[in-house]
C-alpha cells in the first residue's frame, strides 16, 4: 500500500527519543520531509545523527510549552517547507506518576498545562499551514489511561481524557479540511521507562527480569512492553493520505491491555 508521503511536509514535536524518533525515521523511509523540535540540544543533535540529516530533515530546538518558541518553530517550518504542512504529530511529553496524596495543586497545573497547551500551541502555529495542504492531519499521541484510569496516574489519567475530548471536538471542528485522529498507548519501551528502569528498585536486576516484570505485573496480554516503532506504525498510517476517512478516531497500540469492550 502506498501511504502518499512522497514530498509532504511532517512536523513531530518531540521527536529526538522514543515513539517520536521511531516516527520521524518511518515518515522519512515514506519520503516525507520532517521537522522535529525537542528542548534539549544535545538530544537533538544525536537524533538528527540518527536520522541522517539531509535536507528532508529540520531539527529544531523548541519546549512546546513556550508559546514564542512554538511561533518561532512554525517561522522556521514554513520557510522550510513553503509555507504548507500536511501532516503534525504531537507526541511530546511524559507522564506523571503520583497518587491523589502525592500531587499537590502546583503538580496538578503543571500536569494539566503540559499535557493541554502541548496540543493547543502547536495546534494554533500550524493550523495556517495545514490548511494550505491538501490531505492535512493531526495526530495526538495519547494514553490508555485517558480511558482507562490508574489510581497511580491520577492526574495524568484525568489530563489525558481532557485531550481526548479536545482533539475530539477538534475533529468536528476541523473537518473536512484537517483529519484529526489519537492512538492510545500502553507501555512502551522508550526513554519513560528507561529512565525508570535506571531508578530501579533493586539495582541488580538486570534488564530483561525487570521488564519481564513489568509485563506480568501490568498484565499486558503479548507479555511484552511495545517497542517505539510499533505506535510509530500506526502514527504514520493515521497520518497519512491512506487514512483518508478516518477523523475522530483513536487506535490503541497497548498489546491487549485494556479491559473495555
Ligand atoms: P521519550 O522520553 O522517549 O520522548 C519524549 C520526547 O518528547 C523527547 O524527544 C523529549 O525531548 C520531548 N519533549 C518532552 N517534553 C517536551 C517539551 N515540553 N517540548 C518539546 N519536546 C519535549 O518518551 P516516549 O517516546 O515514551 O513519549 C512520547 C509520548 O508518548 C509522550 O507524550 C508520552 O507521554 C506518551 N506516552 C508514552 C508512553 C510509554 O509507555 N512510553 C505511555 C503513554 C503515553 P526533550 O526532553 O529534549 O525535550
């Protein structure tokens, strides 16, 4: 099947680790040109190593939660592409594990303001853009937990269902020019849990034991974390022109976690 990313115009916000870097280097496969932004230099540099440079590639350095920044990233975008985007993922973030007990008020605002403005910033500086293309999406990458809550996730849980019901809305809002479409995560192998496995418990459990771990005790039916590529996968065809009626949607790539029907 062809996905039709031939010469279009992707812009990934975090997308120097993990499922991000994993889409950024699908989406060039595709022959998309592709812009990524992260906050820390040295990650992006590494990434655009990994990527391979070229000019298909925009490295740029922006925190999408900084609204100038933001601007100035969609300046640099649209010099770079003409003016059109056809395709924004928004992947940047991390999750917040804490309990109702454990997250105090200023937790909560910097949970909510993280997981709504890196949507409603980039949102706002591509838009222009995406309605100058014509097959314009958006993908969000969320959280199982949007629709299946954890008392350990409390805040992140509730601030992922808001998203859902913003790119929801968005959906409607935006059609027929703009497709906007989710994938729901479970556990995937990527920078959050490396960084957790690096502050295990018992620091002589080697790797393989610890995820093996992990896999039993969250009980995820393919008895596996995701690798970064799998939702990266799906990112790309959400995103693509094959998608082409497909809006208000979300794929979960969890390997079977959830536990609605
Ligand atoms: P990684 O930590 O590997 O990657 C996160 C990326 O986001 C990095 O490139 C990071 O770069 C960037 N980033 C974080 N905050 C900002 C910011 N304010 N502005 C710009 N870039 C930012 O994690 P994942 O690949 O796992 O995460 C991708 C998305 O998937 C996140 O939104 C995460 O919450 C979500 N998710 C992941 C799950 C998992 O199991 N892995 C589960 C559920 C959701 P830098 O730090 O340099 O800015």
């Amino acid at each position: 099947m062809n996905l039709g990313y031939s010469g279009r115009h992707v812009v990934v916000t975090g997308g120097t680790s993990g499922i991000g870097l994993a889409a950024a280097r699908l989406l060039l496969e595709e022959g998309a040109r592709v812009a990524i932004c992260g906050r820390d230099p040295e990650r992006l540099a590494a990434a655009q190593a990994a990527l391979g440079g070229g000019e298909a590639l925009l490295a740029t350095k922006c925190d999408v939660l900084d609204r100038d920044a933001v601007a100035r990233f969609a300046e640099v975008v649209a010099t770079w592409s003409g003016g059109v985007l056809d395709l924004l993922v928004n992947n940047a973030g991390q999750g917040r594990v804490s309990t109702f007990a454990t997250t105090t008020d200023e937790d909560w605002r910097a949970e909510l303001d993280l997981k709504f403005f890196s949507q409603v910033l980039p949102i706002r500086a591509f838009k222009p853009m995406l309605d100058r293309s014509s097959a314009a999406a958006i993908v969000g990458v969320n959280s199982l937990l949007s629709v299946q809550p954890e008392p350990h996730m409390v805040c992140t849980s509730a601030a992922r269902a808001g998203v859902q019901s913003l790119l929801k809305s968005l959906a409607t809002e935006f059609a027929p020019q703009i497709r906007v479409n989710t994938i729901l995560l479970g556990l995937v192998d990527s920078g959050q849990w490396q960084r957790r496995f690096a502050a295990r418990a018992d620091q002589t459990q080697d790797r393989a034991t610890w995820y093996a771990a992990l896999a039993r005790t969250k009980g995820i039916p393919l008895d596996r974390l995701g690798e970064p590529d799998e939702p990266a996968k799906a990112i790309v065809f959400l995103g693509s022109p094959a998608a082409s009626y497909i809006t208000g949607a979300s794929l979960e790539v969890s390997g079977g976690v959830s536990r609605f029907i």
